[in-house]
C-alpha cells in the first residue's frame, strides 16, 4: 500500500525481486522466508512452513510479514494484512500463461478479483481420510469466516459486509460448500468431472483435498488484521480436522445438511461477522455469535485439549467478541475522521503490531455510505 495515500501499488514484482538471494540487497531471511505472485501485482502471497506447534506458526506469520514489509519499503511502500483494499483500484495483473487465460476466460470477475484469503492446510494420512473429514467439517467453516471477517469495504464504499471478499470470491464458478462426498472416489470423480466442463482446472471449493500436499486444505477465512486472529483460526482448523477424523474413525455419519442450506450460513457470517446472529452449526438455525463460538469451541475442546491450544483458543475468541474482528477495527478508524487512508494506516500498524502512523494523509471521504491432526501434525498456513 502507499503509506501517504492507502491507495495499492502494483509492486509485487519488484517485491519479489528483492526477495531473490542472488540480489545483494536482500537481508538474510531471504531463504527461509517464502513468498509468492499472486494474479493481481498488488497482493503477495505468503507461505510459511508445516508447523507442530502454534506458537512456531505463529513466530513464522509475524516473522513473515515483517520481512515483506522490508523489501515493500524498499520499493516504497508499505505490506498490510486487508483482505480487500479499502480505496478504490484497478487492479494490474500478474503476466504469465497461467493467470492470462485466467483473465481471458473470467473477464471482469479475474480483473476484479483483488482479494485476500487465509488458507490453512492441516495433514492427514489419505485422500480417504481428508474427504471424510471434508464431509464433517462443512457447517463448521462459517464461523471461522465470520471471526476472521476483515473486507467491510469495497471500491472506496462500505459495502455493509464484515467479509465482502466472501461475496467477490463466490462470483468464481466452482466456489463455495459442497454436498458430503461419502468417499475419495466420489470426491475424485466430481473434481474430474469440474475439470470435464473446461471452466476450471481446480475446484474452489471452501475447504479440499491440497492439489500439492497431503493436506485438507480450508480456504474460508479472510487474511486476518492482526496475526493473533491467524493463529486462533489455525487452531481451530487443525482441531476441526482432529475431531472429524475421530468421528469418522468412530463410525460417526456426518451431518447431511444439503449445501444450499450451508451457503446460507456462510452468507450470515460473511454479511455480520462476529456481530449478528450466524447460522448455528447443529440446529442450522439462527443463533447468536456467542451461542455458535461456544458450540465450535465445546466441539473442539478434546482436540484443543490434546494440542495445548485450549487456552490460547478460549483467550482469543473472548478477545475478538470484546475487541471485534478486523472489519470492526476497520470501521472504527474510518469512523474516527470518514478518511479511508485511516483505515489503511491502521491496518498496516496492526499487521506489524505497531502504533497506526496518520501523518501525512490526505485522501478523500468516503462517497457513498500429515496423519490425523494430533500434537504432531504439521500445520501451514498462506495468506494470499
């Protein structure tokens, strides 16, 4: 982002050029850092490691973010966690085979698509294994959207969403829940018979099997503000992933509430965040914030329990009920003066954890309104 204006800079590239060790002027994290293009030049994808612990993931998050933030100051600018850019943009591609028939199928939906999204990949011992657990986690996955909610603008208006990234991202053909699959080759199946249909190489499903890595990979999540809300929703993916596994192990039929119903609580989460009622996970009622994070959390608990994360998990959505999600925080800085570049200002202080610096803005106002997760599986997490 621009550190005077808050407007996005298509800078990736350079970015990445400085990320390359054989340039001299990049610092020694070089190597053990990843970072990515993504399909627009404004947005970096951040890789971190397969972690066993929490707090190794979480050093990694923070540990990442700064180093990006170091080669994006070299190139002026400035790296802040915003699943959608607050301001107004048009968004520059990323040129290469891959995203130029991206741009050329999906026409304004790819030119539009500058989003961010947090993906957390949990390992698992078998296809067979992951899509059972596909099948248990589905009405599980709102509100971890809903906590991680941190998009209420779009285009230089509030577009009275927590997480409008959700609704840009559902314009894509494959996105969304699915039905349960009951089996890898059904699972299989329906990804070849998408694939059949010429529109999509990958499904872009809420959560699926990793193209890449023996993981289930659960992509609902927007990249989160503050990187303690990251590591709280990784903990619970990984502890989601840990219970339906057991459940399936058990012999435990997974609940069987048709898809359409899903994207109902998907849409509740992605329209109030943490702040109206979301669609509760069991009944598919509606039902207050507290009421649903107490149920995933009473869900979870055995899982959490086993990986010690029980505590951190219990702290950090008190936190996020109390203090409010990234969307929150978002509108309270505009609230402030009715100045979008202070919301990005105080984004990119709360990415580094670091006081919100709003000298020297000038902008307009707003117009308009591995194996079964257990202690030792691997956690990753992108934020792309």
């Amino acid at each position: 982002m621009d550190p005077d204006s808050g407007y996005p800079l298509p800078l990736a590239g350079e970015v990445l050029r400085l990320h390359d060790p054989a340039f001299p002027a990049v610092n020694h994290l070089a190597p053990v850092q990843m970072l990515a293009a993504e399909l627009q030049q404004e947005q970096l994808e951040a890789i971190t490691h397969p972690h066993a612990s929490l707090s190794g993931l979480s050093a990694e998050i923070r540990a990442g973010r700064a180093y990006a933030d170091s080669l994006a100051r070299m190139a002026g600018a400035r790296i802040a966690a915003l699943a959608t850019s607050p301001l107004p943009a048009t968004p520059q591609a990323t040129r290469n085979v891959r995203y130029d028939a991206l741009m050329e199928k999906f026409a304004l939906t790819a030119r539009e698509q500058l989003t961010c999204g947090y993906h957390v990949h949990v390992s698992v011992g078998s296809d067979e294994e992951g899509v059972a657990v596909l099948d248990r986690i589905r009405a599980w996955l709102p509100p971890l959207m809903a906590l991680s909610s941190n998009s209420p603008f779009w285009n230089g208006t509030d577009s009275g969403y927590a997480s409008f990234r959700t609704q840009a991202w559902n314009r894509w053909s494959s996105a969304g829940p699915t039905e349960v699959f009951g089996s890898a080759q059904a699972y299989q199946s329906l990804v070849e018979g998408l694939s059949g249909t010429g529109v999509v190489t990958s499904p872009d499903f809420d959560a699926r099997l990793s193209i890449r890595h023996p993981t289930v990979e659960v992509r609902v999540a927007d990249v989160c503000l503050d990187a303690r809300d990251a590591a709280l929703i990784a903990a619970l993916v990984r502890a989601l992933v840990e219970t339906a596994a057991r459940e399936w192990e058990a012999g435990q039929s997974p609940d069987m509430v048709p898809a359409a119903i899903l994207r109902q609580g998907a849409w509740r989460a992605s329209r109030w965040g943490t702040e109206g009622e979301l669609l509760h996970p069991v009944t598919h009622r509606p039902d207050t914030a507290r009421n649903v994070f107490d149920a995933l959390h009473g869900h979870v608990r055995e899982a959490l329990d086993d990986t010690g994360d029980a505590a951190y998990v219990t702290e950090s959505l008190q936190r996020i009920l109390v203090q409010g999600t990234g969307a929150s925080r978002q509108r309270q800085a505009f609230e402030r003066k009715g100045r979008l570049a202070d919301v990005v200002a105080l984004a990119t202080g709360l990415t580094h954890q670091e006081p919100a610096d709003y000298s020297g803005l000038s902008e307009p106002f707003l117009e308009g309104d591995g194996e079964t997760a257990s202690p030792s599986t691997d956690l990753a997490a992108l934020s792309v």
